[in-house]
C-alpha cells in the first residue's frame, strides 16, 4: 500500500494480519497450541526477563490472540492491547494495576448490571471501593474525588438505557485529578465512537458483544491509549516501580506508551490467568471484518424501532440518543454522528407486568442476556440483569421496573417492526 493512513473498513479486515508465513493461509490460522518451542536456552532466558517479545505460553500470549489485539489497538487508535477471556475479566485486570487495598475508583451510575455487581460487591473483596457518580451530572464526579481515588469508569453509550456519556467532560475531571480515565466501549465499538480521541487513557470491551458480533465467542479486550504518565507522583507503583519478578524493571521506564498494556500481560493475565482461547480470537476476528457493515445497519434498524415505538399508544417513553428529541441527542451528534447505537430502552404504560409479557409475546427478538448480536434480541432488565439491585438503584441504572431493553439487529426493519407490534397488540 502507499503511505496513506488505511480507513476503517479496512483495518477492521487486515489491521494485524498477513498470509500465514509457513503454509500461506489468508485467514489467520489458530494457533490451537498451550505453549512454543525457544530457540536456545538464551531466547528463552531473554522472553521471560522481558528483554524480547515471542511467545512463552498462551496463558501470557498466542499469534492468533495477537492479530486480534492488533486489530483492535488499530481501530481504537491506541498503542498497544490484550485480549482475555471476558469484558469482566478485562476489568479485573485493568483495576488490578491500579489499586491498592483501601483505594478508591469512580465509576458511572449508568452501567450494565454485570458490572455494577462486580463493581459493589466482588470488588470488595480486594479492597477496592467504588465511589458512584451521575454521568449527567459532571460535577458530581468532581466532588467524588479523594486522595485515595485511582480511576474514572465510565461506558460511552451506557446498557441498559443507550444514554450518551459526554467523554471529554468527564475527561477533565480525571485530568485535573491525575487519574486515568477508563471507558467501556462495548455498546459503541470503535466505529461509532472511539474514546482515545476525546481523552480516554484505556478502552476496554466486551469482545462478546458488537466486535464478535455473532452471539457465538466470549472474550474481552484491554486498549492502551498511551496517554498516561504512571510515573507520576508515584500512585502507580505496579508500573513506576522496580517490579522485582522482572529483576527491577520499571514498566513506565522500559516501554514507555505501551507500558500499561504491558503491565496487565505480565502482571495481571500472568499471574489472575484469564486467557483468551485462540478459537475465540479467531471468530471474533472474523466477526470484526464485517463490523462496519452490521454497526451501520443496526443503528438505522434501531432508529426505525425506535421511532416506531415513540408513537405507539401502549409505550410511555423510549430512550435512544438518536431520537431528535431525546435528551442525549445533542451528545450523540458530537460523539456518535454515524449513529446512536443499536441497544435502547422503552417503558410501557403497564409497567413491570407489561414488560415481562412482551418478552414473552415476541417471536422474532429473542430472549436472552446478551446484546450485539446480528439477531435481534430483548430482555426486561429489572427482573434479570438489574435483579440484584434494589428499586432505587435500578431506576437511577435505567432499568426500571417498567423498562425493556432491546438489541437491535441486521434483519429487514419491517419485520423487526411488525414483531413488536404484534406483541404490543397481545
């Protein structure tokens, strides 16, 4: 290719990948293997003092989980990624460089039930305290500040109720409080939306979601931005300290904007062993190259949805950015101008009982806990994914008891339509 920086559509196909240089394969092969063969006892010695890259054991690393982190690392526009086995692992790994026992991160309050609960109560037992904030209330992440906070946490277009986040205010909050600003890109991908160029120092995903974007793989992903100094003032000390596992190396030091991806390869998957099977990495990478086309279709299919719903007599509101008149439409043009996403939520007029006989009359969206799919999925996220959480906290989650969240996917809009249309009439 000449000098010119490739375009979306084409580093979501061959960003991180060439022909297999034994066999020729074009696709990239899988790696279906735990470990590789050193060349002598010094290449060895060299991979696992850090003082070469290769492949040691695919608990740490494998070629075809590479080719994805490339891949996405290009398309997020960041230095470096890792992928692992989940976007929950994703964030475990992330926060374990980070905190300390007795530390503190602020996260949204607009944020999937999943990652709620892992953040209120599987947390603790590490000692790390979430502080909440109002994503519509900039300020409120202002106030949360304490000595002791390492991290923002917020989503781009939050799950359930597909509300915009404004990145870049909230950006400056981290910055003026020396912390890194983490954003979970899931519900956006990186072609709507990507975080690093409105100020997000690390991007994580749920791969399973809108990358993969068959329903088929788990897997999640870690983007270094390479925007952070973790030298600074020394709250960092995972990676602006001597790492004594690696005879003193300083991480920040050594590999300087890729230093964070780094520290959660061989601190955090090494050691919590959350890994990424090259099976996943290879379906997921064949779901990215049509990423593009499907995020397209699916945003126009969900304005159509959601535009049918808005004048529907058994519906009370819906909540999708790309609505003119919702209330996040103005971040959405800023942040999402190809389109509001495909995941949004509606309220019906009878409440919680309403909206678990929807789900049970539709017959084309399915039924299940997963969004990002190239079919067309709903769920009632008060009585599953938000279960756990008392009345209060699901409303202010978005996910009322009258809420229903649906996924939209690459069918004909006319079908998906006619669907809810019978299942509001029942």
């Amino acid at each position: 290719m000449s000098d010119r920086l490739p375009g979306f559509s084409t580093l979501a196909v061959h960003a991180g990948a060439q022909p297999d240089p034994t066999t020729g394969a074009r696709a990239t092969p899988i790696y279906q293997t735990t470990s590789f063969v050193f060349n002598d006892a010094d290449h060895a010695a060299s991979l696992f003092g850090l003082q070469a890259f290769g492949n040691i054991y695919t608990r740490i690393g494998n070629p075809t989980n590479a080719v994805l982190e490339e891949r996405v690392a290009a398309l997020e526009g960041g230095t470096a990624a890792l992928a692992v086995a989940s976007g929950h692992a994703a964030q475990v790994v992330v926060l374990q460089q980070l905190m300390q026992p007795g530390d503190e991160f602020i996260a949204a309050r607009k944020l999937y039930g999943g990652s709620i609960n892992q953040f209120t109560h599987a947390f603790k037992s590490f000692g790390w305290n979430v502080v909440w904030a109002d994503p519509d209330d900039i300020s409120s992440f202002e106030r949360a500040v304490t000595p002791r906070t390492k991290a923002i946490f917020i989503e781009s277009i939050a799950n359930p109720a597909g509300s915009i986040t404004d990145i870049e205010a909230i950006s400056t909050v981290a910055r003026k409080a020396g912390v890194p600003l983490i954003v979970d890109n899931t519900l956006a991908s990186p072609y709507l939306i990507r975080p690093i160029d409105h100020g997000a120092d690390i991007v994580v995903h749920s791969l399973t979601k809108f990358l993969g974007g068959h329903g088929n793989s788990l897997g999640g992903i870690i983007v270094d931005a390479g925007t952070f100094d973790w030298s600074t003032g020394g709250k960092y000390p995972m990676l602006s300290e001597p790492r004594p596992e690696y005879h003193g190396i300083r991480l920040q030091e050594t590999f300087g904007n890729f230093a964070f991806a780094i520290a959660c390869r061989v601190l955090g998957l090494r050691d919590l062993g959350p890994a990424l099977s090259p099976f996943n990495a290879f379906m997921i990478l064949t779901g990215i190259e049509t990423l593009p086309l499907r995020m397209q279709k699916q945003c126009d299919n969900a304005k159509a949805v959601a535009e049918f719903l808005a004048g529907h007599p058994a519906v009370a509101s819906v909540s999708y950015a790309g609505l003119a008149s919702d209330k996040y439409n103005q971040l959405a043009r800023k942040y999402a101008p190809k389109g509001a996403g495909a995941v949004f939520t509606f309220s019906l007029k009878g409440g919680y009982d309403a909206g678990v006989n929807l789900v049970s009359k539709l017959q084309l969206f399915s039924h299940l806990a997963n969004v990002g799919d190239t079919r067309s999925l709903v769920i009632h996220p008060a009585s599953t994914t938000h279960s756990q959480l008392d009345d209060a906290a699901k409303i202010k989650s978005g996910a009322g008891p009258d809420v229903v969240r649906l996924s939209v996917g690459i069918e004909d809009k006319e079908d998906l339509i006619a669907d809810l249309e019978q299942a509001l009439g029942a």
